[in-house]
C-alpha cells in the first residue's frame, strides 16, 4: 500500500539510499541550492564516501547569481519569479551543464519568515535534471517555520532524484 | 583575558553575528566549499534576512571543479595537495571574483573517515579573501569524526570572518 513511499527498511538515511542507488548505476549528481542555501549539499556530503557521486554544485541566493552561474536566461525571473518551474529546470540543466554531473537537483522556494518574491512562505520548486538531457520541476508547498521549510526542501529534493533513478517520478 | 574570542554576549549564534557585522558594513559574503559540502552556506543562510548578505557560493567536491568553477590552478593541487593554503588563497579568490561579493571564505579538508588526499583526516584549511582583492589561509587539525570535523570546520570559517571584519586576523 506504501509502495515507493518507502525508501528504507533497515534505517539508512535518505541521503544513503540516494548515494547507493548513484554508485550503483555509476552516475554522478550536482546541486544548485536557492532558499537551502547549503543544506542539501550538506546533506549529501554527510555520508562517507560521497565524493565517489557528488560533485559540487553551486548556491545562488541572488537572482544575478541564477544568471551568472548557471545561465538562467534573465528573462525568466520577472516573467515567472525566481520560485517558478521554469527557473527550477533552467538551474538544474545548468548546474548539470556546467559540472558534466549525470544528474543535477535544484531548489528554488520562500523560506521565510517574509517573502522576497511574492509567491507564499513555504512554497519550494525542485528541478531535476537526468542524463537524457531534460529537465522537470515539481511545486510544493511546506509547511513550518524557517528552518522546517528548509529541511522538508532538502528531503523533498533528494526523494525527487530517489525516484527518478529508480522511474517513479513523482 | 579571553578578549576577542567572545563573539556574544545575548546568546546570538556566531553566524548571527557574522551576518550582522557585513551588514553594518554594507558588505556581502561568498562561499567556496570542498569537504563542509554546503554547511557553511547552510549555516550562514539560516538566519532570517541572510540574503542582505549572502550572495551565494560554490561546492567544489572534485579537484577538477576546483579548477574549472573557481579558476584553481590545475597545477597547484598536485603540487600542494588539495587541502593547502594556496588552493585554499585561490578558491576564496575564485568565489570572490565570480560573484563580486565583498568576502569570501572557503573550507578544504579531509573530513575523513579516510584520508582521499595523503594528509592526515582532521586537517582543515580555511581561506579568506576581503576587500583589499588578497586571500590569507590558516590551517587548523580538528578532532572528532566526520560530522564533528565539519562543523567545527564551519564554525572556524565563520570565526575567521568574524575576526578579519573586526581587525584582528587569526
């Protein structure tokens, strides 16, 4: 009934599970981090022997920065604010581009307590950029204070690529 | 006698008090991580209003990001090996230059539990790069495990700045 909702029986972190599934196919993976500013790098990085999957990745808090580092088409953002599905899967497509990782995961949200762009505190797009070269972006809206939202951000993106490997996408 | 080693006195965490003392000086701050992963921008980021400050960073997990995201040197880290005070000096000067903030700081080391790079697990250096446009690196040997090594590698990188912004460099 759970089905692929479950993603552990033995207690292993998800951060675990995803870096078994990348060794496993012999894949890479990279990040580009807006309103988590760290904390899914963080989180993948915690596991011992990650540096045989994850290989880097970029923080862009500023718009500017989405443009600079990873050629987000400036457009985009006024035209769809930086918390959208377009500026998702343009971060992921570049930080894949610009790392040559397999994979790429990107996170774009409010985490409060106030909102910089309009769009409602909690609201977090995650993009996923795979090795067929396309990119897709999910919306979510969390729940929580600051550094819930952050938190549930980071799982929510990492279970995104759990599922994508293993052809689930949600 | 314990001088400028108090960073609060209200109970204010340290990067509370790092991302005060930019913004009374108008400044910004960038990243340049290799074995915190993300910590210290996730750190930095989980204060409320961050992003008066914070402009972004960059993951650099592999030695080649190192060099194609940041503009290391490829000569450098064999000369030196990746956790070294000019790969360090280069990265706080990479992150700097690509995203024209104020500061940068970058963390390189061996978190462990083996040693990727020769040098003993533990070993850390952390790099600062200010307004001036030059770079200083410290190294530090840290104790504890995995975790424990990269907290207390992203607490130093947060001392550091602390220390440069208000005159006394470590």
């Amino acid at each position: 009934m759970l089905g692929d909702r479950i993603y552990s029986r033995d207690g292993s972190s998800l951060e675990a599970v995803v870096g078994r599934m990348l060794r496993e196919r012999g894949a890479t993976v990279s990040v580009a981090e807006s309103c988590t500013g760290g904390l899914l790098g963080e989180r993948i990085t915690s596991v011992p022997g990650s540096s045989d999957y994850f290989v880097g990745g970029f923080l862009v808090y500023t718009d500017r920065l989405k443009t600079d580092l990873l050629g987000v088409d400036p457009e985009l953002i006024p035209q769809h604010t930086a918390v959208s599905e377009p500026v998702a899967e343009a971060m992921a497509l570049g930080a894949r581009a610009r790392t040559g990782s397999t994979y790429a995961v990107s996170v774009t949200g409010e985490a409060g307590p106030e909102s910089a762009t309009g769009v409602p505190v909690g609201t977090v797009v995650i993009g996923l950029a795979g090795p067929d070269g396309k990119a897709h972006a999910c919306r979510y809206a969390l729940f929580g204070d600051r550094a819930g939202i952050r938190a549930r951000a980071a799982q929510w993106a990492l279970d995104d690529l759990r599922r994508c490997m293993s052809g689930n996408p949600r």
